[in-house]
C-alpha cells in the first residue's frame, strides 16, 4: 500500500486551492491534529468524532475527508465508507495515487471490526550486588546507646548473585475505542541466593475516555507477587491520567496522574496498607528527542498496627531518551522517592521515627539487530538512605536482556 502521508500531502495540495481561509484555521488544524492522535492512539471512535467535526468546521479538508472513510471501512461501516469515497472522488478530483488507494480499500473490504493482539518476550541475565536488600552496617547502634549495639545476624548483610529473569507481555483490544486487556509475568531465579527467587502476574484493563478537549484514562490492574516459592504480596490498583486542554506547544503534554493501591503482604503481620498518589508529569516530544520529568505525593494509611503506623512523602522522577546511530536508542533515568513515618517504628527496640530516601539512576541501550528482535545493557544503581541503620543499603546492578516483539 502506498504511504498514507504523502497520499495525504497529494491529495492535500489538489484541494489548496478550493479551501477556504478564515479565523478559524488554526483551530480547526487543532482539532484535525486531535483526530490524528486518537488515530495513533487505536481511539477509532473518539477520532471519527472528532473528524466530523474537523470537516463542519472546513468542509473542503480532504485529510479529514480520507481519513474518516478509511476509519468507518476499518470499523466494518461498509455504506458509510462508501459514501465518503464516492464524496472524495466527486468533491476534490483526486490524483491516481488516491484513486488507487481508494480502489485498494474497496478491493479488501471494509470487515467488521476485529481485535488487534500484541505480545512481547524478554530473557535476561543479570549480575546483582545486593539481592536481599542487605544493611550497610552490621551493627545497629541506637541514639544514646553506650554498649556495642545489636550485631546483625549474616542473613540481614548484602549477599551477591547472578540471575534469570523471563517475562512476558500480552495486549488486547477490547473495543474499537482503544479500550485494552493486558497480562505480564515476569519470573526470576537466582544462581544460588533462591530464598530471593521471585515471580509476578498482573492483569488489567486500560480505558481511554474523552469529554469535549479533556482526556482521562483509567488502569484498573490486580497482581500477585512470590518470593522463594511462597505467595508474598496481593496487590490491586486503580489509575487515572487527565490530559487537560493547555495551550502548550505540540511538542509539550501535561498531565495529572491519580492512583490508589492496596497491598497484602501474606507473609508479613501488620505490614498491609493503602497507599494515594497525585502526580503531575511534562513530556517533551520532538523528532528523536523525548524527555519527561514528574513530580509527585504520597500518602499511605496502614490498615492495622503497622511499625512507624501511617507515611506520607513525595516522589520525583526523570527521563530522557534519544534515537543513536545504528538505530539504537540510549535512556536515562532518575528516580527519588522519600517516605516520612509518623511514629516510632518500634517502641522500646527501635525507638526512632523512620525517615527514608530511595533513589535510582538507570541507564540503557537498546539495539534492534532485527525487524522483531532488540537486545538491550540496562545498568542500575539504588542507594536507600535512612536515619534506621538497619535499614539502609545500596544496591548495583547489570544486565543484558533479548527482546522478542510479536508482528
């Protein structure tokens, strides 16, 4: 099939000169860029709309015109895709590139619907500094404290390993209106650490929403995680990200996250809670350039007698990622997230309100050696500050990861 942007382009410049310039072009340009966006973003519904509107407002846009009949010959709405060709060819004289993109569609038929699928496979090697999370310090000295303090047994101190890890992704339509189920498993064994062996599954909905200019979309997700062959943690949550109409350039989006998770630990007393997030995040998009920076708060309310009862913090996040020579692609990554407790972690043992800082400075490289294959070096580094000596470590980590990616 012939390239839809310089058929556009065509067929564009052959209706220049019927079109009809007034003070509302730009907003009808704005409006037409919308539709490409749902377009992209598989809102067949949404984009249809807003097309229709596109070509109220300037009747003489052919993209608009090409762009809805190709949508309802892809949503099975054979007569209406019909009538919208028979229109194109009447109204704009189109050049044989069109006419032949046209011909092509009618020759495959405009089918009802059907869902797209995509899937993704991931098997990665790895080498560990810090498994289990282990303290810096074998020693916990508490404030005022004159003796030797509490030695950590060796369980609690860093271990090092290398590791497996395989994962898997699965996408699927659910409506024509880019409504989404999705699955991911991820499943990794360490080379001898295996207490720390862990797996994850987690399945849910994606479900964009539009009202006028605003756009919502919602994750509804549940997940179970295990750590050395036991069930250790129950997870479900609830997102939202809002995309209001700012007047910001094309290469600027604003938006504002929502969330709330509740979390289970099977293994763990006392641990379970409900954690709330408000974040705001800018991403900058232009060419091979993409950067994005958030910044957030959060707010966890334990749900029994949890050590250090409720937390509140804040949270921090960074990225940029560019296209390379050879087609790779490089990222980098920062991430910040501080928790303040409210009370005493433990009285009479650990008398010391917790403060935490966590932060993780990421590096990748990806190189795609064939049309579905990528593989990719991701180097980690996580430094977890705390006032509770026990609790803090710092954690390195390399890995090299194939990339299968369905057609």
């Amino acid at each position: 099939m012939l390239h839809r942007a310089v058929l556009l382009a065509v067929l564009v410049t052959g209706a220049a000169a019927h079109a009809q310039t007034d003070n509302s072009g730009d907003a009808t340009q704005d409006l037409y860029r919308d539709a490409l966006r749902s377009i992209t973003e598989g809102r067949r519904d949404d984009a249809s709309e807003t097309l229709k509107r596109v070509i109220e407002q300037e009747p003489l846009h052919a993209g608009a015109w090409l762009d809805l009949a190709l949508i309802q010959c892809a949503l099975g709405r054979t007569a209406e895709a019909e009538r919208l060709f028979e229109a194109i060819e009447d109204r704009f004289a189109p050049p044989p590139e069109i006419h032949k993109l046209i011909a092509q569609t009618r020759a495959g038929g405009c089918k009802n619907w059907e869902p797209r699928s995509q899937y993704s496979i991931i098997v990665s090697r790895g080498i560990e500094q810090n498994v289990n999370q282990g303290a810096d310090s074998a020693v916990y000295l508490p404030p005022g404290s004159t003796d030797g303090g509490l030695v950590l047994l060796p369980d609690f101190l860093p271990k090092h390993d290398q590791y497996t890890v395989v994962s898997a992704d699965y996408i699927r339509d659910l409506t024509p209106n880019g409504s989404q189920g999705f699955v991911q498993f991820q499943d990794r064994r360490n080379d001898t650490q295996h207490a720390y062996d862990s797996s994850a599954l987690f399945a849910g909905m994606d479900t964009p929403w539009r009202y006028r200019n605003w756009k919502l979309r919602t994750t509804v997700s549940l997940g179970m995680t295990t750590l050395g062959g036991a069930l250790y943690q129950k997870q479900a949550q609830l997102q939202a990200q809002l995309m209001p109409p700012l007047p910001l350039p094309d290469t600027l989006q604003f938006s504002l996250y929502s969330g709330l998770t509740h979390v289970d630990y099977e293994t763990l007393d006392n641990f379970r809670g409900n954690t709330a997030e408000l974040r705001g995040q800018l991403v900058y998009r232009a060419g091979n350039h993409y950067a994005s920076a958030s910044v957030g708060l959060l707010n966890d309310r334990a749900s029994e007698n949890r050590p250090g009862g409720n937390r509140h913090g804040s949270t921090v996040a960074l990225q940029w990622r560019q296209l390379l020579p050879y087609l790779s692609t490089g990222e980098l990554g920062y991430t910040r997230q501080d928790w303040q407790s409210q009370s005493v972690y433990s009285p009479g043992l650990i008398d010391q309100v917790r403060k935490q800082v966590t932060q993780v400075w990421r590096a990748s490289l990806t190189y795609p050696f064939s049309k579905n294959q990528n593989l990719l070096m991701e180097v980690r580094r996580v430094q977890n500050k705390e006032n509770i000596s026990i609790f803090q470590y710092n954690d390195r980590q390399l890995q090299l990861s194939w990339q299968w990616l369905s057609p």
